[in-house]
C-alpha cells in the first residue's frame, strides 16, 4: 500500500537564519551617502538657510571632518529625496565642496515628516520670531491630523492634551506662548519682517495681528508717514478701533503721530552733528566718553558758582 502523505522539504538551519537576518537588515535604518543634487528641501520650510557666520563655520567643520550628523530624508514621488532634517548641514556641504551628505532614509507621512522637521530645528537659539510662529503653526496641523483635540480655547478638564500642550511637551516655550506666536502668522509680510528686525516688538506684534489684511497695509502707511512704529498701547488701541470698525487711516496716523513717553525722556545727536567738534580719529565711543567728562566739568563748575 502506497502512503498517500506528500514529500515535504524542510529548510535548512542556515536558511531559516540567513532569512531572520535578512528581514532584521531590510528593517534595520541605514546611513546612506546621497548626492547633495538629489536632496530636495521641504516643503514649506519656514526656517531660513543663510550664508551667515555660523553657515560658514559649518562649512569649515564640514570641510575638515564632514557631516558627523546624518540628515533625515523620505523618498519624493517626484525623484530624488525630501529633507526632513538637515537643510543647514546640506547648504554647508554644498559651501564646502562635498558632492555626498550622509543621510537616513524613512518612509514618513506627511504629518510625520513636518513634526520631525520642526522639532530637530526648533531648540536653536537664533530662530527668528517668523521662523517660530510658522514651525508651530506647521506642528500643530500637523498634530491636528494626527488626531490630537485642537480645542485651544476650551476651559474643559480632559486627560487628553491639547496639540498646544503637546508641543509645549518638546519647547521652550509654554503653550500660552505658542498660540501668541502663532498669531503672528497672521501679520502681512512686511510687518512680520519688521519684527524679525526688531524694528516692532513682540507683544505690539501680537496686537496687530488681529488687524484686518486691508488695516495692516494702510498701517504701512502711517508708520512711514509718520516715520514711527506702534508701541504696545497704541497697538492695543488700533486693535481695539478695528474691532469696533472704527480703525481708518487718519486714526492711524494720529495715533503714530503721538510723542511717546519713551521719546519725551530721550535725546538724539546724529553723528554728522558731533563729528565737527572732534578730531576725525574719534570712535563714536570716545566721543561719549569726552561729552560726559565735559558735561561733568560743566556741572561741577556751575556747583562752584552757586557756593560763591
């Protein structure tokens, strides 16, 4: 009688093995050096790549021992790869005269992709208010798809964080003050460069935000007419004229056109003004130092005169 059970082959030791191994491998990440041409950078980024001082150490440090930090990288639908992290170390390369950069390659979605992005920039110390108010708002959509509660008004007591607590979880700033920067968002461009330069301080910034499109740009206006950016009061005040739908234009330049306290308790000397009354050797430092020294005599002498 013949036996009816089938021949089985059973796989060696060293296959199943080689097989175990293979898979770990195939899921293990892997350091991968990818032409710099093939390296696109990420959508919307908001941060800045300048060739500033520190651009140009990192190049010199890359020239002498190369990237010690792999980017991250996901593959692009469209060829090549997507930056995740690393575009300040790419523009280094590239300063430096490298055809490669070390990079990891993952499969990430969109929403992973962004947060990565933003966290592995957001601890630098010189980030721009602009690059901090679009990083956040970036962060937080991309929780919001995530499906964290988005809820940033609401007074309610939930286990759950909401996505601003989750991003204040991994920042240095608290989650009051990242919705203050996100509000910034809302400025124009011209505006918002202004508070990259300093030139209008945060909390007015916050207050402005909440101008219409329209009243930022006539705001543009006044400033330049009255050659004067708002302080925090008068912030608040045009705010507050624009929720009434009382903010024109000629409000706004009465209300730039106002003397600040802070101009009443200071003085201006250009240097075209001083510079005729010493030698042409003088730093504006030196020169100071002498008018000081000589209002001091000044004053002694007057003391002298009123003791007599």
């Amino acid at each position: 009688m013949k036996s009816s059970a089938k021949k089985v082959e059973l796989a060696s030791v060293d296959d199943l093995f080689s097989t175990e191994e293979s898979r770990a491998d195939a899921q293990r990440e892997k350091v991968l050096e990818i032409p710099l041409s093939e390296l696109h950078p990420f959508k919307d980024h908001p941060f800045k790549v300048k060739d500033d001082e520190a651009m140009m150490e990192t190049a010199d440090s890359i020239r002498q021992y190369g990237v010690l930090v792999p980017a991250i990288a996901r593959p692009d639908p469209g060829g090549g790869y997507e930056l995740v992290a690393g575009h300040r170390r790419h523009r280094a390369s590239e300063l430096a005269g490298k055809d490669t950069m070390p990079v990891i390659v993952r499969n990430l979605d969109d929403d992973q992709a962004t947060i990565i992005m933003v966290d592995s920039n957001l601890q630098r110390e010189s980030l721009l208010p602009s690059e901090r108010a679009f990083a956040y708002k970036m962060k937080l959509e991309a929780i919001k798809h995530q499906g964290a509660r988005t809820d940033l008004t609401s007074a309610q007591v939930v286990p759950k964080l909401t996505a601003a607590e989750k991003i204040a979880e991994n920042s240095p700033d608290s989650k009051s003050q990242i919705k203050r920067f996100i509000r910034l968002t809302e400025l124009i461009p011209e505006l918002l460069d202004m508070v990259d330069e300093k030139k209008i301080a945060f909390n007015p910034a916050y207050e402005l935000s909440f101008l219409k499109k329209e009243e930022q740009v006539d705001l543009l206006d006044a400033m330049d007419s009255e050659q004067a950016t708002p302080s925090l009061s008068q912030a608040q005040r045009l705010k507050k004229y624009s929720q009434e739908g009382h903010l024109t234009l000629d409000m706004m330049r009465v209300i730039m056109g106002e003397e600040k306290k802070s101009d009443l308790d200071k003085i201006t000397f250009t240097s075209d003004t001083l510079r005729k009354y010493f030698p042409r050797s003088y730093t504006p430092q030196r020169m100071q130092e002498t008018i000081i020294k000589l209002l001091e005599a000044w004053q002694r002498k007057r003391q002298q005169q009123h003791e007599r």
